[in-house]
C-alpha cells in the first residue's frame, strides 16, 4: 500500500488522501479504514472507507492554538522554539507552520 496527499493543505482546506492497494497473493481486499493519528488538531475525515478520502482541515484559529500548547508545555529558548516548531508541522498543515513561525521574534 501506498499513500499520498493531493490538494493544498492549509487552513480551512479539503485535501484528499490517496490509497493505492495492490494485493500480490491473490486475495481481495476486504475493507479501507482512513482514521486520524492521535496528536494535533483534529480533521474531518468523509469517505473513509473508500481508497480515497476527503480530509476538511480546520481554520488557522485551531491551529495557532495547538501550536502554542505545544510551545508553552515547557519552557524553551528561542533556539527550541524553532525546532519545535519544525517539529510540531509534522502534525499540522505546512502552510498554519509557516505562519506560525512569524509570530515568534
């Protein structure tokens, strides 16, 4: 199996998760579960059981909160800051972290 992401992930955007299934023993395909890793802001997921779903992402708002959870659970210099921000965006949309970045001096 594999998986990509079409469609620009920003705030407030649908993108698409694209599963590609090839069954090499003869076997069918019997289900398609798209779900949510834990962590981050949560993300509308329809058609989740098809090869493709479609994934609505939430406002900046939520993002720019979680963001600053995740910021403020220890304290950290300004060096760690940005490698926690870095860190977070694997979590979250590329384009809230871009923006994110900017809040901080």
């Amino acid at each position: 199996m594999s998986t990509a992401l079409t469609g620009d992930p920003a705030p407030d955007a649908v993108v698409q998760a694209v599963g590609t299934i090839e069954i090499l023993d003869g076997s069918s395909l019997v289900s398609v579960a798209w779900t949510q890793e834990p962590g981050g802001v949560a993300v509308q997921i329809a058609n989740a059981d098809q090869e493709t779903a479609d994934v609505t992402l939430p406002g900046d708002t939520l993002y720019k909160d979680e963001l600053i959870k995740i910021l403020g659970s220890r304290r950290l210099t300004r060096p760690r800051i940005f490698r926690r921000v870095s860190r977070s965006c694997r979590a979250i949309s590329t384009a809230a972290c871009r923006t994110a970045t900017r809040w901080w001096p």
